[in-house]
C-alpha cells in the first residue's frame, strides 16, 4: 500500500501545472495585449473609424449608374386629345441606363448632379417601332432653404467624435493596465497571506512542540500552553481560507489575462518603482489637453446646438427648391438621338408656412434650448469635477513614494523585531503576550507594505490614463491605429 500510495503521489506531480511567474509590469503588458477589455476596445476604435469614414464619404463625389428597364403588355386607359379616354392594348418596351455624378455642397446643405442618360422605347405590334430619348448633360440642384444643414453640424462634430475615439482606446489602455494591477495585487496579498499564515504556522508549531517540554517540568503554566495550543490552531485555519483566497484570486487573474492554459502563477512583488515627481499645473495642461473627457465635453455641448437648430428648422417657414437645366433629343437612331439637342429646364419651388400649431414649434424650441442649457451646465461641473480628480490624483501619487519607502522599512523593522520576540520568548526572558503582539506587527507591516505598492501602482496608471502622459519617458501615449484596423 504504501508502495502504491507514493506511485500515485509520483504521477500526481508529474502531471502538476506549469508554474508561471509574474511580476506586475509583464502582467500589465499582457493584459494590454490580450485582455478582454482590450478585445472590446479594439472593436469599438474599429466602429467608430468606419463611422468616421462614412462621414467624410458624404463630402466626397460619389458616381451612379442607373437602370430600370421595363416590359409593359397590358390594356390600359389612355387619354386622347379630344379629352375622351379608351382601352388601348400596349404592348412596348423601354431600357434606359443612365450615369450621375453626384456632390453634397456643405456650406449650404445642397446637392448638385450632373447627369447623362439614354432610353430607347421599342413598340410591338403589327409594326414593330423604336426611339430613342437622350439627356446627353442634365445638371440638378437641391436645396432645404431654412432647413437643418446636417453637412455643416456634422462637421463640427464627426471629427471630434474620431479624436474621442482614439483618446478613448488610448485611455482604455491605461484603464485596462489599472485593473490588471488591482487583480495582480488582490493574488500578490492572498499569496503573502499564505505565506505569513505558513509560516506563522510553522512557528506555531515548533514553539507549542517546544512548550510542551518547558510544560512538562514546570517552568511555563497551563494557560500559557494552551495560549500556544490555540495560536497553532488559529494559524492552521488561516493557512486553509488563505490556499482557497490564493485559488479563487489566481483564476480571476488569468481571466482577465486572457489566459487559456491552466497554468499555476506566482506573483512577485519587486520593491522597484518608477521614480516620478509630477507638477500639479503640468499635469492639468496636459490632462486638457490629452484627455478624451474634455473632447467629450465639447461635443456635448455641440450636440445640444445641433439639436437647437434641428428643433427651430422644424417650425416656420420650410422651403425646398429643385432646379434642372440640360439638354434633350429624341431620333429613330442613337446618333439621331444626339444631333441638335434641344434645352430644358424645370424649376420647383415647395413652401410649407405653419398657420396654427397651437404652440408645438415654440414648445420644441424651447425644449431643445433648455436641453442645451442644461448640458453647458453639467459640462461645467464636470470640468470642474475633472480638475479636482487630477489635482487630487497627483497630490496622493506625488506622496506615495514617500508611503512605499516607510511601508518598506516598517516591514523590515517588524520582521526583525519577531526574529529578537521569538529568541527572547523561547530563552524565557519574554512572555507570550509580546510573542503575539510582535506576530501581529510583522504581519501588518508586510500587508501594509504590499498595500502601499499596489495603491502606487494604482495611482501610476491611473494618473497616466487622465492625462494620456508618461511621466517616466517624457512623451504622451498613442498608439498605432492602422495596426488596429488590420
């Protein structure tokens, strides 16, 4: 059996995990790499570049070809000329193809054509005839007067829209880099709360096996043993709920790192950071100056204009015009078809005037421009809101280091301070209370510790993400978006 049992224990080992080790910069990067926020990321930067395509296509000529041939064999009424009608059998066929090039005018809102076309109507019957109808050059224009100019409000939106985007996958990055940290850490205190539970243990141990000697001929009391008794015990449960915080912390790390393989990581803590002072005033430049937010702003407050015009073009006087010049011929031959081509021209005018609408015009208006009011508004607070977090954020991170180097020497002064408690308590020249008290500092320093590197690191990215800046490099972030789009 017991042959058996170290065969199984063998084989148990051998298919064990692979052990992969991390340290809080190379999870950053693989987490910008292939996190699924990321993924998301990357899809969203892709959308809102198509969209900003599709806006600058409108301003560009586009080229049509037109078709719509069709087959007619019916009875139909046909009006004659003495106004009487009658049953006439048709039976005729029409093709026609024609080519237009088409401009939308953003000043104005306008579109202008130029077109060319040809048709031929063939007739069936006893005798079988055809013509021909050509539009060598017809030039077209539409125009919305006192209407919304969706060309003009686009272009001073749409742009801001794709800077937005760009700055938001850029800051998405940092965002992504912020989480990785807090899920690196969360793994990084479970595992330190594994080992000091450990260790804690193990000491407990060795001193209750050592107590019960001292215990044995009278040199510690009863309540002193079972003071020792319950520590060892205490620690014992803390290394159990410890190994399932590591488990549980470990699978939401390599989630978010897209990690697929059951692989088995082991955070390390380096005590290096990045030395960084930042200036409150040079952090807010660039922070209004790089941050997706304040664009965000801007194109509320644009947007809330835009729909004040759209809500006004809606009420009073709605007028459209559609002009058309060119030239025209018909002929039993194609090349009859073109020979002197006569002028055209068709003017169209369409007003609208609201006599009475009870309000509803006014009303709109209204509606929209107190929308308008309340989003400059909010968009004030929110600057202001935004100025605070950043002043706030470069105070708190400018202090840090500060923080991490205190953190750093209170948990080497602990350490030794429960080296020297435990020699002491085992030669019998300290009792069991400052036993546990220097237990208790050592553990508190070593978290505290691990909590002031991960509130640096924090506060590192995120001061990066609120000002799209690396303060260690010198030079703002960006990234390459062609790549993106591949």
């Amino acid at each position: 059996m017991i042959l058996l049992l170290g065969m199984v224990s063998y084989v148990v080992r051998s298919q064990s995990y692979d052990t992969l080790r991390l340290t809080v910069e190379t999870a950053v990067k693989i987490a910008r790499r292939q996190s699924p926020d990321v993924l998301v990321a990357r899809h969203s930067f892709r959308s809102a570049y198509w969209n900003y395509c599709f806006y600058k296509a409108n301003y560009r000529p586009s080229l049509t070809f037109t078709s719509t041939p069709n087959f007619n064999h019916q009875i139909n009424v046909v009006n004659l000329s003495d106004g009487s009608s009658h049953y006439v059998e048709q039976n005729q066929l029409m093709a026609d193809g024609a080519l237009s090039i088409t401009q939308n005018i953003p000043w104005t809102g306008g579109s202008l054509s130029v077109n060319s076309g040809l048709q031929r109507l063939d007739l069936y019957g006893d005798s079988r005839t055809h013509t021909y109808k050509s539009n060598p050059v017809t030039v077209t224009y539409e125009q919305a007067l006192f209407g919304y100019n969706s060309l003009k409000w686009d272009k001073k939106i749409e742009p801001l829209r794709f800077e937005e985007a760009k700055k938001s996958y850029v800051e998405t990055l940092e965002l992504v880099s912020t989480r990785a940290v807090t899920k690196f850490f969360d793994l990084a205190r479970a595992q330190t709360n594994l080992r000091i539970a450990s260790t804690n243990y193990a000491n407990a141990d060795t001193l209750y096996i050592f107590a019960q000697g001292r215990y044995n001929i009278g040199t510690i009391t009863e309540n002193e043993m079972l003071q020792l008794e319950v520590n060892r015990l205490t620690e014992e449960s803390n290394r159990m709920n410890a190994q399932i915080e590591v488990d549980d912390y470990m699978q939401e790390l390599r989630s978010y790192l897209g990690m697929t393989d059951r692989v088995v990581i082991e955070v390390e803590v380096r005590p290096e950071i990045p030395a960084a002072q930042v200036e409150l005033d040079e952090a807010l430049s660039l922070a209004f100056s790089n941050s997706p937010d304040r664009i965000t702003m801007e194109r509320r407050k644009r947007e809330s204009e835009s729909n004040v015009a759209y809500a006004r073009s809606l009420s009073g006087l709605k007028a459209d015009i559609y002009a058309q010049v060119g030239l025209t011929q018909t002929g039993d031959k194609v090349s009859s078809a073109y020979k002197d081509p006569l002028n055209q021209q068709y003017i169209q005018l369409g007003l609208r005037l609201p006599i009475l609408d009870w309000g509803r015009g006014k009303g709109r208006i209204r509606v929209a421009e107190s929308n308008r009011d309340m989003v400059y508004t909010q968009v004030e607070q929110d600057m202001t809101n935004f100025e605070l977090n950043v002043l706030k954020v470069v105070k708190q991170f400018n202090l840090q280091t500060s923080k991490v180097n205190v953190a750093a020497k209170t948990d080497q002064t602990a350490n030794r301070r429960n080296e020297v408690a435990r020699r002491l308590y085992i030669l019998g020249k300290s009792t069991i209370l400052d036993l546990n008290a220097s237990i208790s500092e050592k553990d508190t320093a070593k978290r505290n510790y691990i909590n002031a590197l991960y509130n640096y690191w924090t506060l590192y990215y995120t001061l990066r993400s609120l000002t799209l800046f690396d303060f260690v490099k010198g030079m703002p972030l960006t990234e390459d978006y062609e790549s993106l789009l591949k």
